[in-house]
C-alpha cells in the first residue's frame, strides 16, 4: 500500500519554502559561483605544480601557461557574471544573491 506524503505537515521542509523563481536562483547561483571559484583555484593549483615538475620544458610550459590563462578566463566569466547578476537585480528593483 503507498501513502502519500504531506508536505505542509512537515514544518521543517525547505521546499514548501520555494514560492517563485527569485528563490531559486537565490539558492543555485551563489552555489554554482562557489563552485566556479573551487574549480579556479584547483586548476591553477595543478598549473603551478605542473609549472614546478616540468623542469624549463618549453613544451610543458606552454602547456601550463594556457591552462592558467583558461583558469584566469574562467574566473573572469564568473566574476562578471556576477556583476550583471547585481546589475540585473539592481535594475529590475529585485533582491538577487
């Protein structure tokens, strides 16, 4: 036999929380920055030790500077992205992040 849950019994039950859109990208966007920032430093923290272990190869070194310079891009993104997401807000009269 399947029962069917309630969810307003529940008073703790963070979804019944969620009433609109703004909710939600409050809640995904600051999560999805934090992991675009986590991914920044992993990446550059693997270029900087490749750059240690290559021993002045000129091939490898080429190589680390491009995966820095995409890190740098990346974080660049997501820098601005942030930027037009307050700027959006700030023009819409919304309360975003």
């Amino acid at each position: 036999m399947a029962y069917a849950l309630d969810i307003r019994e529940i008073p703790d039950f963070a979804p019944k929380k969620i009433v609109n859109i703004g909710q939600i990208v409050n809640v995904v966007l600051p999560l999805m920055m934090l992991g675009g920032v986590a991914i920044f430093f992993l990446m550059f923290l693997m270029a900087g030790f490749r750059w240690i272990t290559s021993g002045g190869n000129p091939e490898e070194m080429k190589k680390i500077q491009s995966q820095m310079s995409a890190a740098i891009v990346g974080i660049i993104i997501v820098v601005a992205s942030y930027v037009l997401v307050k700027l959006i807000g700030t023009m819409l009269n919304i309360s975003i992040l």
